[in-house]
C-alpha cells in the first residue's frame, strides 16, 4: 500500500468513526441502551443508521445539537435517523 493510500484510508476511517460518534452520542443523549443492537436484525439496522449518518448534509447543525447541554427528550427533526433512534429507544 502506498503513503498516498494509506492517508486515504485514514481519512476514510476517520470520517466513519466521527459519524458514528455523532450516532452514538445522540443515542446515549437519549437513552437508548448500548446494548440495543443484540441480535443480528438489530446489528443491521444500525448498520444502516451508520451508513445514513455518515451520507447525512446535517453533520454540522447535528454536531451543534449535540454540544448542547441541556437534555434531550427527541432527536432533533432535521436528524434522518430519527425514527431508528426512537425505535432502538423503544417508543
């Protein structure tokens, strides 16, 4: 693998795991368990979720959202996984 590989691949990885950072945040802001995605249909929807979050043009205003401090009762209306998020959260 070249140098010039290498950095894209960092770059990508980077990318993913800052998307599923802001995911899991907003999940945990929630009080969606950690535990949620026990069984295989479970680990695939929130394998969806993750894709979703990372193709999402809101990475900023949700970034914003989250450096708030006050607590959250629903994920915001501008967030497209919202419906998985309270779904995983049980409601």
């Amino acid at each position: 693998m070249t140098k010039s590989e290498r950095e894209g691949t960092g770059a990508l990885r980077a990318r993913v795991e800052a998307q599923t950072v802001l995911l899991m945040e907003m999940m945990r802001r929630l009080g969606v368990p950690p535990a949620h995605a026990r069984d295989e249909a479970a680990r695939a929807a929130h394998g969806e979720a993750q894709a979703v979050c990372e193709a999402c043009a809101k990475k900023a205003a949700c970034s914003a959202f989250l450096d708030g401090s006050e607590p959250l009762v629903e994920p915001p209306l501008f967030c497209a996984n919202s419906d998985y998020v309270r779904g995983a959260r049980g409601h």
